[in-house]
C-alpha cells in the first residue's frame, strides 16, 4: 500500500480475514504469505465469494478471473451494457451463421506468446468441450483460423454473438502453456496469477508487458471472507482497501466520504427462487401462485434490504427495455382464497393445508454468502405461515452440489440476469427446458418455442416483444419468483482511484486502477 500502515496491518490481520473455517495454523501461514507480497503498490481485496478453481472453462470461475484481471474477452461491455470491440479490433456478420473476428495484432499472453486466432481457436475448443454454458452463448458450428482473423460458423442464427463475446466464459487463456490453469492460467489481462487457495486467498502481480499499457499497480491480494460482519470490520479497520458483496445492511457504516468512496450502479442481479419441478406439492399451479403472493417484494427490498435493492414486478429488471410484467401482488387474503377454491385445505387443524392427505411443507435452501438471501428466506418462512404452507429454511456456505443433485424444494439463490445486456442469455441458461443453469426442471413448450424464436431473432424491437411474452408466460404460469434486483456496490477507500462498478458485474481490477499518494 501507499501508506505503510496498511501493509503492516494488512499481513498482521489476515487471521482475521480468514475466519471462515481456517485453522490457526493456515491463518499464520497465511500471514506469513501475506507479509511476503503486499508492497507498495499492492491493493488488498475483500469478498465474500470465490471460484472453484481459476480454470475459466470451469462452471463460473470466468468471471473470478475477469474481475482479478487475469482474463479478458474479445469484446467488453461499456457502463451501458453495449459490447466494445477489446481483444478484437472488429466484429462483422457475413451473413446470419458466419462471422468474422479481426483480432489485435499487439495481445500478449502472459508467457510471452502472441494471441492469433489459432490460440483463440483452440481455448473456446477447449471451453466449449468443458463448459454447456459456453455453447449456450455463441452456438459454434466450426471455426477457421488464419493468423489475426477467425471465422465462426453458428448452427443457428445468434443475433447476441457480440453480447456473446463479453462473456467471461468466452475469455481467452493459452491452452498450450505449461502448468495447471485451475491454479495458474496464461490469461492476456493486465495482472497474472501467482497464487489461489480455495476459499481462502489469490494473489496476482502485474504483467509488465500488457498490451494496454504497463499497470499503475503492482498486484493485489484477494481474501475471501466467508462472514459478511468480518468482511465489514475488515475494511473498517484499514484491512481491505476494496470490499466486493458489502451487504446492505452495513453500507451505512462507510458514509464518510472522507475515507470511503461507495460506488454502485443499478443491477440486474435477481433474487430468484427455483422450485423443483420434482416436487409433488410444486407440481401445482395453485400452491406455486400463493407462494409469490405471499412475498411482500416492497417491504423486503425497503426494510430487510434497506433500499439496496428494488422489488421485482416481472422476472426481469423494470428498468430494461424488456423489463416489467403483470406480476403476482402480495395478498395473502387473495392467496388463501385461491388455495380454498382448490380445494387444498388444513383438514386436521394443524395449521397447515394438506394436499392429497400431506402436509404442504417444504425446503428453502439458500447460502451464506450473500447476507440478504438468508434474511429473505427466514422471512418467506414466516409469512407462508400465513396461508398454511410450511417452510424450513436451509442454510449452506455453499448451493452448489444441490444444483447439480437436485435435493431441494425451493432454492434462493442471487444470480445476474442480464450480464450481456441482452434477455436471451437468462432464457437460454434458466428459463428453456435442459438449460445449464434450469435447475429446478422448469419446462414450457410454449416458452421453449418463444426462446427459440428469440435465439435468432435480428430485429431489436420484435427480441424486446419475445422477452417480455416469455417472462409473462413464466409468471403466468408462476415457474419462478424473482423477488428483487440488487444495487451493485464496491465499498473502497477513499485514496483507491480508477476502480469503477460496471452492471454486468464482470470487471474489478484493470491496468488504470491505483492507489493515491
């Protein structure tokens, strides 16, 4: 750091950091590793969340590495979520399955070797092979490589390719370099990888020969802090120069703007709660409506959120073009009514109705993580009470493997649902049947057909219409709940200059962030 101070308390308080489950044995080696690495010019990150690896290819560990610095995209989305030509100098569509990428001639990757359409080539090979997301995004047929042009053949027309490219799954690392890229990618990006233990801490140093100019710092340390009251404490006491996923309720304890700068933008990560469509109780229509009915959107975002988040009315955020939709209301007298009408009743007395002779209960798991999910859930628990359904909140450090098994009723999770800007990316991962990220099984023949019709769709103002008839259909047939959209925020130190919060959520460190004399 600039100010000696923070580098002495820096190393000396990272066993704090590090209170998510490490030994003190592995907090002292921490320390030491710390104290070896912060220099002058070293910025100290905080969050509450981490990769599985720094393999990009690997489930969403991309954007770790996009946000770090190690990894960068063809293309980069501006503050307004449009695509920039970045790694390419151009990208142009021959016709509706063809088109033609002119790459920089000046892109180095870290080990020295030149980025060439061929290196491109063989790493979105090597993704697509790894990764179904990534064949959700660009849908490649084949490509040609000849020296800085790559020629890409789609299976289908994809109006989004260029949105497509921003996407840090589609970042590019040397697939040819030596070592392991779960712990040490040959990215392009302004800062290479030194060093990751899961859970725990990164390091990264800069890569002196960036082709976008040398960086102003010398590297950063990431720690990731598994407590959201630590990770406030942290940067409170001068620990951390920048936190990422600062919980709302703790934004208030950094409103000197003497010391802090709190940058945020307007997001488009949703609370969303996915229903297992394997659930008995889930399977009907009614149950499903009563519980977004007894969702209080309002009071959850302006009380438990204190404003750091916006009630959802549709399933996209309001504030797109393609945002909005006729919504279930809270009404718990409406909901009651409904469920009545069905039939689906508290037969015993216990205060809870039964369906087919079984009391309706079920789980809500959610993670630690993101402090507001747990608030929300606990809240959900209690206000279903009120309509007969009963709801146990589970709580896990992690949702990940549940996702994959599917051992949940109802699952809240915090996910960006317009990163690229365009609707079609969340309707292709969550909403069509057999998406990558459809994790409750949700499936709608009419819904799979509009998403198709989206996929290749050109023109802006006919995708704008099929985005909202999509998430209209899905609230109609109330496949999903979206409770809210988070306001995203970095909470940094006041002399940290050139770090700036963008709504796709992809990018943190670059070569113009530093640290003021």
């Amino acid at each position: 750091m600039k100010k000696n101070l923070k580098a002495v308390l820096a190393a000396v308080s990272v066993c704090v950091l590090a209170l998510s489950g490490c030994s003190s044995d592995t907090n002292e080696a921490n320390a030491n590793n710390e104290a070896e690495v912060v220099s002058a010019d070293t910025v100290i990150i905080a969050d509450t969340q981490c990769p599985t690896s720094l393999d990009l290819a690997q489930s969403w560990d991309s954007w770790y590495t996009s946000r770090w610095g190690i990894t960068e995209t063809l293309y980069k989305l501006d503050e307004n979520l449009e695509p920039q030509p970045f790694l390419a100098q151009s990208c142009e569509m021959i016709d509706e399955d063809t088109w033609v990428i002119n790459l920089r001639d000046d892109v180095t990757f870290h080990n020295g070797n030149k980025m060439t359409a061929e290196s491109v080539k063989k790493c979105w090979e090597r993704t697509g092979e790894i990764n179904a997301r990534f064949n959700e995004l660009l849908y490649i047929d084949n490509m040609a490589a000849d020296g800085q042009t790559l020629t890409v053949n789609t299976s289908k027309p994809v109006p989004a390719f260029m949105n497509g490219l921003c996407e840090p799954l589609t970042g590019i690392i040397d697939v040819d370099a030596e070592g392991d890229p779960s712990v040490s990618p040959v990215g392009t990006g302004p800062f290479e990888a030194v060093s990751y233990e899961v859970k725990t801490r990164a390091e990264v140093k800069k890569y002196p020969e960036y082709w976008g100019g040398e960086p102003k710092l010398d590297g950063a340390v990431i720690n990731i802090i598994g407590d959201t009251s630590t990770l406030a404490m942290a940067q409170q006491n001068g620990e951390s120069d920048v936190s990422v996923s600062m919980p709302s309720t703790s934004l208030e304890l950094f409103n000197d703007t003497s010391l802090y700068n709190v940058d945020g933008v307007p997001g488009s990560r949703g609370q969303v709660i996915f229903m297992n469509f394997n659930n008995k109780f889930l399977q009907n229509t009614e149950i499903r409506k009563a519980l977004s009915m007894s969702i209080d959107k309002q009071n959850y975002a302006d009380i438990i959120n204190k404003g750091a988040s916006v009630p959802a009315t549709g399933l996209y955020p309001d504030f797109m073009a393609f945002g909005g939709a006729d919504g279930y209301k809270f009404d718990i007298d409406g909901a009651n009514a409904m469920l009545d009408n069905a039939g689906i009743i508290d037969g015993n007395g216990n205060g809870i109705r039964e369906l087919n002779g079984e009391d309706i209960s079920l789980r809500l798991l959610t993670y630690s993580t993101k402090a507001e999910l747990a608030n929300f859930c606990n809240e959900i628990a209690s206000s279903t009470k009120n309509i007969g359904i009963d709801i146990s909140v589970e709580v896990y450090e992690s949702v990940a493997e549940q996702q994959k098994t599917g051992d949940f009723d109802l699952m809240m999770v915090s996910f960006t649902m317009v990163p690229t800007g365009d609707p079609q990316y969340f309707a292709d991962i969550a909403f069509r049947t057999g998406g990558s990220s459809n994790y409750g099984g949700y499936s709608n023949a009419e819904v799979d057909k509009l998403i198709e019709e989206l996929d290749v769709e050109f023109d802006s103002e006919r995708r704008t219409e099929l985005a909202k008839e999509i998430q209209q259909r899905i609230i109609d047939d109330a496949g999903y709940i979206v409770v809210g959209h988070s306001k995203y925020y970095y909470v940094m130190n006041s002399d940290l200059k050139g770090l700036h919060t963008n709504p796709s959520e992809y990018y943190l460190l670059d070569s113009n962030v530093y640290i003021e004399n």
